[in-house]
C-alpha cells in the first residue's frame, strides 16, 4: 500500500523554549514561547477518507487526499487538536509508525480555528509529555483578530463507569490490518481481539441526581444507533475521544460495552440493527448483523457419549497443578455450530481465572475446540445440571 511521506521537521527553539517556560512562568518566558509557537511548523494526525493508491491521478499525475483533523478531548469534554513539534513526540502520543500525518503551521491551525461554527477549544502542544495547551483565545490575540461570538456550545457526553480510560490499540492496528489484506486470517485476526476488547457506546439514560455511596441504581439505557449504508449500525467506538468526534451527538452517556454485549442485543428479536460500524467517524468499518454475531460464539450444550482418549487424564494432570481448582466439569458444546468442549471450573475466590484458563484450554485444544467457564456463569450452571465432576482436588 502506498504511503505518505513522514515528516522530519524539527523544533529544537520551540522544545527549548516550553521547557524554559516550563522551568521559569514569567511573562517573559512565555512570550518567548509563543513568539517560538507563532514560528512553527507542528506534525498533525489525519484521518484519510481513503488511502493512498485508492485514488486516481488527476490529467497532471496527481492525487487529491481527503483528510481531516484529529482532535483530543480532556476531562471536561473540551476537544483540542494535538501538535507535535517532531516524529519522536508524535509516537510517544501514538506508537503507530504507519499512522497518517500532515505537516501544520500555526497560522493555518489559527484559519480553522479562528471560524464561526467550530468547536474546538484550541490545540495541544506534544500531550504525552510537555502538554502545553494554546485556547483559540490566545491565539485570537496573538493573531490580533476576536473569536467568533456564535461558536456552538459542546455537546455533553458525560463518561460513566471508566469509559475515558478504554484504549484499543489492539483493535485499531488489526483493522489497520484487515483493510490493507482483507483476507480471512486478516479477519479472524481482529475478530479475536474485538472479541477481548471494551468499547465505548453512547447511551440515553436518565441517572438520579443524588446517589449515595454503596447505593445500587437502576437505570434504564437507550443504546443509540446510526445511520450507515442505508440502515441503522451499532456504533463500537474505540475510546471516549472517537465517541466525541461525533458533533452531531446528543446529550448522552458513555458506557462500556463488551463484543458479548453486543452480539447479545443483537441476538434480540426485537432489534432494527443492521449490524456494528467500528468507529463510524474516522475508521467507519462495518459488519452486517450475520458477521457481527458470529465473532462471539454463540455457544449451545450437545450431548457427549464419550471424549478423546488420553483428554481427561490429561487435563487432571494439569488441573492438580492449579491449587485454585477444587473441581472441575467437562461437556460438548457447539460453537457457532462447531463441535467441540466445555470445561467448567469451581474456583478459589482469588483465583487467577484468566491465567488458568487460558493454561487450561491449551492443554484441551489438542483434543478439540475448547471453552472454559466458571462454575457461576450461565453457561456453567447448566453443566452442572448435566454432568458430574471429572476432577476434584
């Protein structure tokens, strides 16, 4: 796939200059930071509507790009672009050598800014380590002209339950991935992180104004979907910042959401959706309804007369070296209509699940496809209802 070019300036005034201020706030140390800020020339991360060789050369041999800026938000909810004085500070914020970026000057973030009708609150100077913030007050002043008066209010889309520290490099890098290859390995790829992953969704949801501490709510939650392709998309947003590139959003709250979630709302007779979009205003992938249900299996007990030779000895010998297991449960189940099993586990209450789990499906996977759940889940209350223990400690 065609690239851009990486940029290669450099700012060694400026650098110098926001750590002096940063050493010493005066107002001489300041003017002098912005005198070097007014000068220079910052590295912006894009999001190309498409790549590269995707477009077709004009009669001169030259092809048009389409890109927009990407913006940041803080705690508050106000959005700020991000500006990096060179490549190094760029990747401490992104470590994605291959992400997509233009070379900015001042002047021409002040031409974006500085407009009636944008509601971004300025821009941030390298965030991950220096995080020197320039509001489009300042840079009205130091451009001498006034802030539009009628600049729109921000949405407010209030983070719930510790959605504004959901990442998903993950995801991102293997969607990167499956567009550039689109290939089935390509898919099952990102289908195996999303099915790990958390995603931020927005939510209309009417919350008490006074909670007390340790009190239990119960609110009801309105997932909100999209239009997309002629039909209407569950939006799987991959941070808080993706979730507020919507400027059209409504006032709402963001929740977390897991793909099981998801495939479960979906999975409802009653839903209109035609299946998940990952990041609709930037990355905009979609799968329809039938693709999204299948990255999480859908799982159903079968009947078993019998399991591989050698696949319980196996497995107790493995299970006598988890000290967290005191017993542990073995059925057939089908996976997306799939054959293989599922061994359910009772488990010390600090027991390191994941850890085990994953040691213990490694162990059954020769045998066959493997699930493995605790004793507490749905699925392992109806293990038990069928199947007597083949370990105990």
């Amino acid at each position: 796939m065609a690239q851009l070019k990486k940029p290669t300036i450099k700012n060694p005034a400026l650098v110098s200059a926001m750590a002096e201020f940063k050493a010493k706030q005066n107002p001489q140390t300041e003017k002098e930071m912005l005198d070097a800020i007014a000068e220079a020339s910052f590295i912006a991360p894009i999001a190309l509507q498409k790549q590269l060789d995707e477009v077709e050369p004009d009669e001169n041999g030259q092809r048009q790009m389409q890109a927009s800026l990407m913006a940041v938000s803080n705690k508050d909810g106000s959005k700020f672009f991000p500006a990096f004085t060179d490549w190094l500070e760029f990747l401490k914020w992104k470590n994605d050598p291959e992400a997509d970026t233009m070379v900015i000057t001042f002047d021409q973030y002040c031409g974006i800014l500085l407009k009636q009708g944008v509601d971004i609150n300025g821009i941030v100077i390298n965030p991950s380590e220096t995080n020197i913030v320039i509001r489009k007050e300042k840079m009205a002043e130091m451009k001498g002209v006034s802030v539009p008066a009628d600049a729109p209010k921000n949405h407010r889309i209030m983070p719930l339950f510790g959605t504004e520290k959901i990442t998903n490099s993950e995801v991102i890098i293997a969607a990167d991935r499956l567009r550039r290859e689109n290939n089935e390995d390509a898919k099952n790829n990102l289908f195996n992180v999303m099915r790990k992953a958390r995603f931020v969704a927005p939510v209309l949801m009417e919350m008490p104004k006074e909670v007390k501490a340790g009190e239990k709510i119960n609110a009801q939650a309105e997932f909100i979907m999209l239009n997309h392709d002629g039909g209407k998309f569950m939006p799987l947003f991959t941070s808080l910042p993706e979730l507020q590139k919507w400027t059209g959003a409504p006032d709402c709250k963001a929740v977390p959401m897991s793909m099981a979630n998801y495939t479960a709302m979906l999975s409802d007779p009653k839903s209109t959706a035609a299946g998940i979009v990952i990041d609709p205003f930037s990355m905009g992938l979609a799968f329809s309804k039938e693709q999204a249900l299948n990255i999480q299996p859908r799982l159903e007990l079968r009947d078993i007369e019998g399991v591989p030779e050698g696949m319980q000895e196996a497995l107790r010998d493995h299970l006598a070296t988890l000290p967290a297991v005191k017993k542990a449960y073995l059925d057939g189940i089908k996976a997306n209509g799939a054959d293989g099993y599922v061994i359910v586990m009772d488990l010390e209450k600090d027991a390191d699940i994941p850890t085990i789990a994953d040691s213990t499906a490694q162990i059954a996977k020769q045998y066959g496809s493997c699930v493995v759940a605790p004793v507490d889940s749905p699925l392992g209350k109806k293990v038990l209802e069928r199947r007597e223990t083949f370990y105990e400690a």
